[in-house]
C-alpha cells in the first residue's frame, strides 16, 4: 500500500493559508537504484505519484507539478517542479513508501523560486529500453562539474520535448518520443555514479535538515524570572 491519505495531514486553517496565498515554484532533481525493475513497478511507482498530485492538487489549491521520470534499467533520474509544500510531500512519500523500490535515493540538485519550468507541459515518466551497463564510470571531473553536465543535459531534453510533445496524450507521447530519443537523456552510468557517490546528500537526510525547526527553546530549558540586568550597561 502506498499510505496515501486522501485527507493529507493539514494543520487546521492551513489549507485556507496556503491556498490563498500564491506559492514560489521549486525544482528537485533526484537520482536512485532501481530495485525491481518491472513494468508493474513502474506502474506503481507513477500510480503514487499521480495520487499525491491529484490530492495535494485539491487541498492546496496549487498548479499541477510538472517534469520527468526516467526509468533506466537499474536506475531512476527524476525532476521534479512544484511548490515547496508538494515537493515535500513527494519526499516523504518516496522516504516511507518508496524507498524499497527505489533504494539510495541521493538529491543532485534544489532550485528554490525558479522564474519558470522547464517542462511546461506537464508531469509525464519515460521507460527506457533496458540495456547492460558499461563499465563504471570515472571520471577527473568535480561532482559540482558532473552535476552541472547533467543540469545541461536535462534541459535540453526539456527543450526538445516541449517543441516536440503536444499536450494532447502528452505521457504517452512524451514517453514515446523520449524513449525513442534515448541519446537526449544522461546516460544510466552516469546516473550510476551519481547515486553511489557518498559526496551528495541523501534524500532522508535533505528531509530531516530541510524539515527540522531551528533554534527550539524547549519551555523545561528557561527559568522564570528570567535574570535580566535593568539597564545594558550596569
């Protein structure tokens, strides 16, 4: 079951809040294995999704997320765009429901108030035909440079896809037109690399920095009267 709750925890008066206020557009870019790589995975990994976007689409009163799933043989590229609210949402769900399929989950990139998306058409997800992997990759290159390389790449795939997929049957054909075009995306050994590269975060720990107040004062840690000089300079 993927625990999703079609009332999505809101605290009271929070849905009217971020509804009635216009919210900053973000993007993720996320990297992981692939456990089982079948079709009904997939399936269920992009059922999830969907389900996640329908309901915070309805509770938070939000555009729909847009971006790309890539489904290599072994491995999963995703970008993601939405706002901060539904991207977190989209972690945790990965975090407790996902991370058996898709295991050593590792954050490339966060872009926080994007001026616009890259895939302005929607969310869609492309499987791939499965293929062995080379040898592992080395390279000289940074991770920061290996990164950036494949920010590149990814926005020129979202450039193609945006002239080349119209918006009608727009998974379909996006899935169709991509799979097709496989040299427009980052190749898996280098998806591969990324993910067992102990230099980028981790997706449970980006959630856990990213969601963890700051500066708690817990009520048992102050002392009443509080010891307050009169004035600054006695």
């Amino acid at each position: 079951s993927s625990g999703i709750n079609a009332e999505w925890p809101l605290r009271p008066g929070e849905k009217l809040r971020t509804g009635s206020k216009k919210r900053m557009l973000d993007r993720i870019i996320i990297v992981s294995k692939f456990q089982n790589s079948t079709k009904k995975d997939k399936k269920k990994i992009a059922s999830d999704l969907d389900k996640i976007f329908k309901v915070t689409h309805q509770q938070l009163s939000q555009d729909l997320p847009s971006g790309i799933m890539i489904f290599y043989n072994q491995h999963v590229l995703h970008c993601f765009e939405a706002s901060e609210d539904i991207i977190m949402i989209l972690l945790k769900e990965l975090k407790d429901n996902l991370s058996d399929i898709l295991p050593d989950a590792k954050i490339l990139s966060y872009s926080e108030n994007i001026p616009c998306r890259l895939f302005s058409n929607g969310w869609g997800e492309v499987c791939l035909q499965p293929r062995m992997l080379e040898d592992k990759m080395e390279t000289t290159e940074s991770i920061e440079q290996v990164t950036i390389g494949i920010i590149k790449v990814i926005i020129g795939l979202a450039d193609k896809v945006n002239n080349n997929v119209p918006k009608v049957n727009y998974r379909n054909r996006c899935n169709t037109f991509v799979s097709s075009n496989a040299t427009l995306v980052p190749e898996e050994e280098l998806i591969e690399y990324m993910v067992t590269n102990s230099q980028l975060q981790s997706l449970d720990g980006f959630y856990r920095h990213y969601t963890r107040p700051l500066d708690t004062v817990l009520d048992q840690e102050v002392e009443y009267p509080l010891q307050l000089r009169p004035f600054p300079y006695m």
